[in-house]
C-alpha cells in the first residue's frame, strides 16, 4: 500500500470496526476516512488475519515492483519467510505477480487465464488442460503420457505367486 496506512478500530474484546477506519497518507501526514463500499458491517467483528505479503519496490516514479522480492508473514506460525518467485514461461512483456496457494508467480498478464474460466474449473465444470497455454499444455500432456506408459509397465510384470508373498 504505497504512501498510506491503514488503520482500524479495535474494540476493548479485541474485534475489529470495519466501519470505523481511517487512512494515513504517509506524504503528506494527513488522516482521511475511506469510502466504504457496499456491505461493509457497522457492528465490530472478530477477523483473523492469516498471511500478509510484502512486495520489494523498484522505483516509485514510475511505479516499479521487484518480482524476486516477495515475503510473506504466515499469522499462524509467526514467521517471515522470503518466498520463492517461479517464472512461468518464457518471453514475458507484461509481467503480472501470481499469489497462489500453491506459490508465487511471475506471468505474462497476456497468457493468464480467464478467471471466469477459472471459477469454472474450481468447480469441476471445465476441462483444466483448456486453461493452460499451448506450450503448458503439451508439457502436461508428455507428463501424462509418461505415467501411463510406467502404469502400462507395471499390468504387464506377472503377478507375484501366492507362495511368493507368504
């Protein structure tokens, strides 16, 4: 968040106002509400922070992030890790930083899938092999292949004989 801070409210019983927050702009030391945007609670809950990622900054005019720079703070564990950054493919014009479950990524902005698309397949509703790039795909489809080919290896070894397993 560059330049600003942002500052909720906690009750005495540790829940937080969503309602009740104020943004600090740090470069011009100025306190300012929000707008808040439809459905925000008035009455203070109980949230939980889970894991927040810093981003390293190139330059700030114009505004440039370093993409092999990320941490992240896991709420649970309590620690500061330097997370590994996977490029995925070659050629990347317009570079897009990926937080996933399953890690973090550096992507061409033009290559990434729908998120429609991506919605779907959470729900089992599409095919994933469609939402990989051609070159992601074939990857996929040889990796595929190859596990077959071990699985096929194995049905053709004879079966062991029952005085063989005793």
């Amino acid at each position: 968040m560059d330049g600003v801070e942002l500052l909720v409210a906690e009750t005495i019983d540790g829940k937080l106002n969503l309602s009740d927050t104020y943004v600090f702009d740090t470069g011009i030391s100025v306190y300012t509400r929000p707008s808040l945007g439809e459905g925000v609670p008035e009455e203070p809950l109980t949230l939980q922070m889970k894991r927040v990622y810093f981003v390293g900054v190139i330059s700030q005019e114009p505004h440039r992030i370093a993409f092999d720079q990320v941490w992240m703070f896991s709420a649970a564990t309590r620690k500061l890790v330097r997370e590994e950054v996977k490029r995925v493919g070659r050629n990347i014009t317009d570079p897009i930083l990926r937080i996933r479950p399953e890690g973090v990524t550096v992507e061409d902005s033009a290559r990434l899938p729908d998120p429609f698309d991506l919605s779907l397949a959470a729900l089992d509703q599409v095919d994933p092999l469609s939402l990989l790039t051609e070159e992601e795909r074939q990857e996929r489809i040889q990796e595929m292949e190859q596990q077959a080919e071990m699985m096929d290896e194995l049905e053709e070894q004879p079966d062991a004989s029952p005085s063989d397993m005793m």
